[in-house]
C-alpha cells in the first residue's frame, strides 16, 4: 500500500521491522542482568538503561532511513516537525522488565496526519512479534515459525466476553472503579494482565476487550493498526478515535458499542 506523501507503508513496516530487530538486540541482552541502571522519572515511573539505549537506537534508525521524519518517544520527548510522526515506547512494560517479569515489548508506530498506520510489538522474551500496516492485515510470528494472520474475536454478547481491565488503580483514579465492578458482573472472565500483551491476545482473539487509562500515545499507536487490521475496534472508554486522549478501549468490534454505554 503507498501513502501519496511518502514511502509505501509496505516499505515503512519493513523499515519498522527492521527497527524491531535493532531494539530486541539490545533489550533481550539486557534483560536480568545484574548491572542493569534503573532510576526514577519525575513522574515517578521507572526507566532502565536499556529503554534509554533502545530508544537510542530506534532514533538513529529513522533518522538515517527517513530524515525527514518526526519522532516522539517516551524517554526523549519530540524531535522534528513532519506529517510523518514515528512514535516510540522503547520497553512497554519498565516495571516487570526490571523485575525479571518476561511480559514486556517495544512498539513502534507511523502516524500519518496524527492516524498511527503502522504499528509494530516486539517481545523478544516471549518470542512474539506482532505487526499491522493498515490494509495489509495483522500479522503475528511466534520463534522461527512462519507468519500466520491473526483475527479478533466473534464473541457477541458481554455475557460470554473475556476482558482484560489492566489495573484497578487505574480505574480507581480516574473514577471508573463502580462501573469496572459492575462490568465484572456481566462479563464471563475479567483479568488485569496488563500492557501491550493484553491488546496482542485480543488481536489473536483470545480476549475480547481491554480497558485501560493513565496512558499516552507512546503507549497505545503501536497497538492500533495491530488491532484494527485484525477486524477489532479502538477509542478511548468515552469513544474518541486516536491514541492521545489519555484511556482505550479495544474490543473484537462487535462489543464496542455495548461496552462503551456499560461505562458511560
């Protein structure tokens, strides 16, 4: 597929790949290690080393294959001004990488005109890699095996729906505590297994839904083309289209509309 103001978004997935690759070498070989550096933000969250030098290198690799491109990542803020805005979250999942938890990734994401396009999640501790340019499809490789496509749910009613929560205080802070509980006694199975690997299992139709607030796009772009190309839908819990308005919600499509009265 060819944006008509740049590269194909073919050529940007393979540049987005590739970037994936650079990432996962220096993540994977940081990961449990001894000297790992972990220090404390302002905003009090944890970064590592290793999200320090990933991002590092995912900046390089844009600035050397599209230089005139813009990039906003979690630990270096916003470089350039371009239509084309690579979004980065160096190491989705700080907390449990530096406590040895193996649930973590890198996303990268191509927003075009503030539309993230491209999205790609790399766990290289998982020995996942999932991956979407919008009207290619959604893709997952587990190991050395082949590249299969993946598909949301069919699941239709909240009653027989598998959801993901991510943290209850999250919903606790931002006052959506009353209806997450009241939601849990609709649904089948409600369970917080947080991050990006929850929106991967909905985009592999293992979950049907994940809600989530106190996010930024950094957190969320990648996961979009992933779950879109894969049949589902993507807004924030009040039904905003983007990845910058601070909640999501994702679903298998067919829950949505049903989801979103259940919060409001």
């Amino acid at each position: 597929m060819t944006d008509a103001s740049g590269p194909s978004l073919d050529d940007d997935l393979a540049l987005a790949l590739r970037l994936a690759d650079a990432a996962d070498a220096i993540s994977a070989d940081r990961f449990r290690s001894r000297d790992l550096t972990i220090s404390t933000k302002p905003d009090r969250t944890y970064v590592t080393d290793a999200d320090q030098a990933v991002e590092r290198a995912i900046r390089a690799g844009v600035a050397d294959a599209r230089p005139g491109d813009g990039i906003y990542g979690e630990e270096y803020g916003t470089e350039g001004d371009s239509s084309r805005q690579w979004i980065i979250d160096p190491i989705d999942g700080t907390a449990n990488y530096l406590r040895g938890v193996p649930v973590w990734g890198t996303l990268i994401a191509l927003a075009i005109d503030g539309v993230p396009l491209v999205g790609v999640v790399s766990s290289p501790a998982l020995g996942k890699r999932w991956w979407a340019a919008k009207g290619s499809g959604a893709w997952l490789q587990e190991g050395d095996d082949a590249p299969r496509r993946i598909r949301v749910s069919g699941v239709s009613e909240l009653t027989d729906a598998s959801i993901s929560f991510q943290s209850i205080a999250q919903w606790d802070d931002a006052g959506y505590l009353e209806r997450l509980i009241a939601l849990s006694r609709t649904v089948w199975r409600d369970r917080a297994y947080g991050d990006m690997w929850a929106y991967m299992m909905l985009a592999e139709g293992l979950l049907d839904a994940v809600g989530e607030f106190d996010v930024q796009a950094y957190d969320l772009a990648a996961l979009i083309p992933i779950v879109e190309e894969a049949g589902g839908r993507f807004t924030s819990v009040t039904g905003e289209q983007g990845p910058g308005n601070g909640s999501s919600l994702a679903t298998n499509g067919v829950l949505h509309d049903a989801l979103l009265d259940a919060l409001r």
